[in-house]
C-alpha cells in the first residue's frame, strides 16, 4: 500500500491482547511489531485491560506504540487513562485518529481503578476538539462492536473513517453509513482492511471506500519479519511446554494422594483398534489422524487455544496433558467423537450417531470459517460414500502456511 500510496495512515482498532495469562508476552510482544510496522494509532478495548491497568501502561512506554482512549479515565485523578486521540499529517491532510470502548465490558483487574464514560458524549467532543486543532480527516477506531458503532456514527457528525472491533464480521467490501466509510475486519487479523479516501484541495474528505485483503499464502512474510516472530512463538512455545508439564505433574500428585475412586478416562485409538479394526484403518487415512503433526509443524504444541482441537481430552482426567502423551492421545481419535472410552458400553447401547454440536466444538466460526456438517462429515465417515464432493479451502489453514501463525 505505501508503494502504491504516498498518504498512507496505519491504525489498528484494538481487542489484539492474549485472553490467557500463559501468554501474557504476546501483548507486548504484538505492540513492539505494530511500532515496527508504522501504525500510529492502536485502540484500547477489555482484552488489552485483562492483565491490569499497570501492565497495559507498561507495555505502551516500553513498546513505544501510541494507543489511544476517549472514553477510559482514571476515577482517581479524573484524567484520560491513555491519549484520547493523535493528529498526523499524511500528505496534504492531516488525520485525526480517536479510540472508544464500551462501557458494557468487564474492564478486569482495571475495573477498581478506571471508568468508562458515554462513547457518544466523548465522540461529539472529540470530533470537534480535533478539528480545531486542524484534523481534516477523522478516523474512528471502536471497541463498541458493529450495532453501537454503526449507531454511533448515525448520530454523530464529522468522523470520516469508522473502523469496527470487538466480535465484528468480516465484510469483503465496507459500508458507507451517512458520510462515514466503515471498516469491518473480522477477528484473528486474517486480513488487513483498505479504506480509501477521495479528498478536496483542503485535504477535507469527500468520499471513500472500503475493501478487504486476505492475508493468504500469496501475500508473502517478510523474511526478517517472520524471523522475530517465529523466534518469539518458539521461545513461547517452549515455556507453556514447561508449565504443561509442571501442571502434569502437580495432577499426578493430587492423584497420588487421592482415595483411590475409580474414575472414567480416556483409552487412546490404539486400544479402539484391538476390536474395531475396520474403523481404525479408515480413520487413518482421515486428516483427524495428522491433527497433532499440524501443530508440531506450526510449533503450536504448547498452545493451549490450538492443542485442545487436536488431542483426545485435553486436560481432562486420563485425557491429554503434556506433549508427552501425544504418542498415545495426539490427533483427533475415536474418543473425541464417540465420547471416553471407559463409557464405552453405555454409547454402544444407545447407537447414536455423531450429533454436529460435537463437530463444533472446534469447527467453528474462528478455525474452520467455510465448515459445513453435511458437506464434510462424508469425508470422516467410517463407511465413505462414493463420489464425495470436495471440501473448500480453508482460509484459517492458508492462514496458518501464509504466516507461520494461526
């Protein structure tokens, strides 16, 4: 885009922190590269807030990234918690950017120290403090979702761009509600949105237009980039390596010193096998039977958000732990369909099929955005049907080749 463009504005509309304390470093980690990549402006919403207040300024004054808030202060002094807003110029227009956030939202450890005010009350203002300050394009960057945001530029005047976070779709190409070019990205940062503007002499915008750039195998990792990310996912992935395992072991304890009671537990295809032979062979020549290589190949082994789809009973009792137990409970195997191996006999007598919320669990919106029950559970079947229509490509695989991550 910076070579196709000479006034080009990067922003990113925030919800971009970890969910889980493992991976806590992924925050600041995804801050430092956003400074790399230019972006002049990141948003702040509730996941950025999940590991406290402190830590979130932390990791803006070591990463040196600007984020941006209207609506979060501190109840204590009164005052912005972060920068309500930056003016870069770009060109011949100078671009105003702004942040909101919901004030629907747990703000988390946050929740004692910060509060939230009206997003529509704190854009009204904001809006006009940046164009007397010579802003000729205002962007918004929203942690509302798509309803608020979309009612909130209904109502408020003079913002230009709108760029929607917080559980949106993906729309191939944006809106435009009233004046304002809405952006809507999706979640996963599978692709970067292109919001272009038609501007007047005084550099004030005209009109504009949105489109969509999925970030597949054909858009190419830059070769030093990809470096410090993977060296970053490697080291991560071998630290949650070394808390599996020191959580295994606290388990074994706790069994160890346990009454004793027999529990259900999960079995292992290997012991399906011994008298379902039929339906092992076939499961082999399933992709369920690779599952867990994908991850190996990734270096996601250790994460836990990816190893729960491709394992038998993570973490459950008798279930999935550490990488230790891949040999036996890697992949997705008879029990992740058919239910624990020790209630065998119970899933015998009730000759039930595979029902599809079993399915999506993991085939969801997120992993598997093109999954279809009746198109692809033919190809799973343990009596294949002949001429089986082919699956479509994956966008959240080409994902995971195009950039080493998923």
């Amino acid at each position: 885009m910076r070579a196709e463009h000479d006034q080009v504005v990067l922003v990113d509309a925030g919800g971009f922190f970890p969910e889980s304390e493992t991976q806590r470093d992924a925050g600041p980690f995804l801050m430092k590269s956003m400074k790399e990549l230019g972006t002049v402006a990141a948003n702040v919403g509730d996941k950025e807030l999940a590991f406290g207040y402190a830590f979130l300024r932390q990791s803006v004054r070591e990463s040196g990234m600007p984020v941006v808030s209207a609506n979060l202060y501190e109840k204590k002094t009164g005052k912005f918690a972060f920068a309500p807003y930056v003016i870069v110029p770009a060109g011949r227009t100078r671009v105003g950017v702004f942040g909101l956030m919901s004030g629907k939202v747990d703000l988390g450890p946050g929740r004692d120290s910060l509060r939230v005010v009206d997003p529509e009350i704190a854009a009204t203002a904001m809006v006009a403090e940046m164009k007397k300050k010579g802003a000729t394009a205002i962007v918004l960057l929203s942690q509302l979702g798509k309803v608020e945001s979309e009612d909130l530029v209904t109502a408020v005047e003079g913002i230009d761009v709108l760029v929607t976070g917080r559980n949106v779709p993906m729309l191939q190409r944006g809106r435009v509600i009233k004046n304002t070019v809405v952006c809507y990205g999706g979640e996963q940062g599978w692709y970067v949105g292109r919001t272009s503007l038609a501007l007047d002499a005084a550099g004030r915008s005209i009109s504009g237009e949105n489109d969509m750039i999925m970030l597949g195998p054909e858009v190419e990792a830059k070769p030093a980039v990809f470096e410090v990310v993977k060296a970053f996912e490697d080291a991560l992935n071998d630290r949650l390596r070394r808390l599996e395992k020191e959580r295994a072991a606290a388990a074994a304890l706790t069994a160890e010193t346990s009454d004793g009671e027999a529990v259900d537990h999960f079995v292992g295809a290997g012991v399906c096998g011994r008298c379902h032979k039929a339906e092992y062979q076939q499961w082999l020549t399933t992709p369920h039977a690779c599952a867990w290589q994908t991850l190996v190949d990734q270096k996601k082994e250790a994460t836990p958000e990816c190893v729960r789809c491709h394992v038998v009973g993570y973490q459950k009792p008798g279930g999935f732990q550490t990488a230790d137990d891949a040999a036996r409970l890697g992949n997705v195997q008879c029990e992740n369909c058919h239910g624990v191996g020790t209630q065998h006999e119970a899933y015998a007598e009730r000759k039930a099929a595979v029902p599809e919320p079993v399915c999506r669990g993991c085939h969801d919106g997120t992993t598997s955005p093109v999954f279809q029950f009746a198109l692809y559970r033919p190809h799973i079947l343990h009596q294949v049907p002949a001429n089986m229509p082919a699956l479509p490509p994956n966008p959240a695989k080409a994902k995971m080749k195009g950039a080493g991550s998923h």
